[in-house]
C-alpha cells in the first residue's frame, strides 16, 4: 500500500525545513502563518483554515474518549489553577468507592490540604484570593474582573503591602481599586456591603493601594451612575432623562473635586422635581443608594440648580426647592 507523507502538503513549524515540505507544483519553500500555508514562490495555497496556536485541552491517553479535559491557569488562585482535587465518593467511571478506599481518600486529602502552601505568604495570598472570588461571586462581576482583581492583590502581597494590614481589607481594595480602574460606578459602600471589614478600612486599603502602586484610576462621569440609581429607587426614565441633561449642562462635573455619586445623587434630585416626581423618593433614599449624607446631596442639588436655565428647550422650569 502506497504511504503518503504527513508533510507533503502541509508544512509544520515545529520541525526543520526539509525536501518534504516543498510545493507539490514547483517545489519552491513553503511557509505557514496562522491563516493558510502558502507557496513563496508560486503563491499555490495548500491550506487555508486558522492554525489555533492555543493550548489543546483535552485527554491523550489511548483510547475512544477524545473529550477536553482541564482548565487553563487562572491568576485567581495561589498556584495559578494547577491545583489536584480528590474526590469523595465515586471513582473517575462513577462507580462507587469501597469503605477502606474512601478512609484512604480521606487521608490523602488532608495531607494534601496542608501541602496546599509552601509559606507563609502563600497562605496569605490563598486566603486574599479566596475572599477576592467570594466578593465578586456576590456582586456579579465576571472572570476577567476577577482575575485583574486578583492580579492587583498579588502585586499588592509582591510590594510588601500586606505587613500590619488586614488580608480582608486588601483584598476588598483590591476589589474598589479594579472598579475605579475600569471605570465602573461602584461606591465603596458597595464594595464594603460585601467585604468582611468596614467601609472606612477599604477605603483606608483603597488610599495605600493608589498611593504605593500608582493605580491608573480616574475620576468616574457621575452619569454612568445615573441608570443603577434609577432602577434601584425606581424612578421613571424621565428622571433619568432630565438629571442627564442637567449634568450635560455642568461643565465641570468630573474635574471639580467632587464625589461622583453625590453630584449623580444632586442631579437625581433636580430631575425628580423636572419631571414632578419629588414626592415619591425622599431624599434619604437617593443619599443612601449614593452612599451619600443627606447634607451632602442637598449641596450638589443646588450647586446644579444654576445649570437648569442653559437647559435645552422643551423642559419644564425647576421649582422653588425647600
């Protein structure tokens, strides 16, 4: 039976180039990029499907299953997600395990829970990463969140930042820090409903963190609160509709030194009495899903009211507020 040789029409990277891996047409040198593999000299394309230069996750053990199996290195976890689970009950074919045979499973697994950390610091960076998932499991973030989040608490735990400091307070920082880096209109109140410390210790990690690291963190657009704070207090789309437009109207909102969610929560303020509906939220209401004080949001409500007359036409005045 003829063979035919693997490389004759395909040119693979990994091994020399050789008299096989030649065009079949004018036997010129063949080279293969991550789209097709092309004659240099001809320009004959051999093959024109994308090379996936990725891992290949799956089981190359001899036999009929062919299926993926493992899961790639995650920074969320101390060992970088090359971890070892023993299980409990059954074997890998789902058959039950015998007495002695679950005793035996039982020992191994403690002695590999106390293997888990080499050190100190790795424990440390165990538990940081642990709290670091719960807080995001709890506030619906997704995985690429997370893992920039565990990501700064590692850098955090590399710089020396955790000596005297509480594990929970940096990782819950970290967590504040990943949001004002990205941009998301989180308040620390939000962060600290979920963390294991006080509001004031986040922000107390949040301010070691900017200033020892130099986070790229910028003022966040009170606007990008506005659409949270409405469907939490739920207000109408007109609300919304004329407190943006107020804050369009200021023309320093982001640069006055001023915390976004009390400017978002003055600005809510002015459009509720826009669209008449002042008297169905009070004012305790929007401070505290601002995370706000009342005096606080009352301020920034009548620092807005001078933008009201350089609204755009078709809004109705404000009226006089108490």
């Amino acid at each position: 039976m003829q063979r035919i040789d693997v490389y004759e029409r395909h040119y693979d990277e990994s091994t020399e180039q050789t008299s096989a891996n030649t065009c079949p047409e004018c036997e010129g040198r063949v080279t293969m990029n991550t789209q097709e593999t092309v004659c240099d000299d001809c320009g004959l394309i051999l093959a024109d499907q994308q090379v996936d230069t990725g891992p290949e996750w799956r089981d190359f053990d001899d036999g009929p299953t062919r299926e993926r199996t493992g899961a790639p290195r995650t920074p969320a976890r101390h060992d970088r997600g090359l971890s070892t689970e023993i299980g409990y009950q059954k074997d890998a074919r789902g058959r039950l395990l015998s007495a002695k045979k679950r005793r035996q499973l039982h020992r191994l697994r403690r002695e590999h829970s106390r293997a888990q950390h080499r050190s100190k610091a790795e424990r440390n960076e165990m538990q940081g990463l642990i709290e670091i998932r719960r807080m995001c499991g709890a506030l619906g973030f997704d995985t690429g969140f997370r893992d920039r989040a565990c990501r700064l608490f590692s850098t955090a735990q590399d710089a020396d930042l955790l000596r005297g400091r509480s594990i929970e307070a940096i990782a819950a920082a970290s967590v504040y820090a990943t949001c004002r880096c990205d941009g998301r209109p989180q308040t620390v109140g939000d962060i600290g409903r979920v963390a294991r410390v006080s509001t004031e210790r986040v922000r107390n990690g949040y301010g070691v963190l900017n200033r020892e690291l130099g986070l790229p963190a910028a003022p966040i657009c009170p606007t990008r609160f506005l659409p949270r704070f409405v469907s939490q207090l739920e207000l109408s789309q007109a609300v919304e509709r004329h407190a943006r437009a107020v804050l369009d109207a200021d023309e320093t909102p982001d640069v006055r030194g001023s915390t976004p969610s009390g400017v978002a929560a003055g600005a809510l303020l002015v459009g509720m009495q826009l669209a008449g509906e002042q008297h169905r939220v009070t004012q305790e209401a929007v401070a505290s899903v601002a995370d706000v004080s009342i005096p606080t949001a009352r301020r920034y409500r009548d620092e807005l009211d001078a933008t009201v007359e350089t609204l755009p036409e078709g809004i109705p005045p404000l009226s006089p507020v108490e």
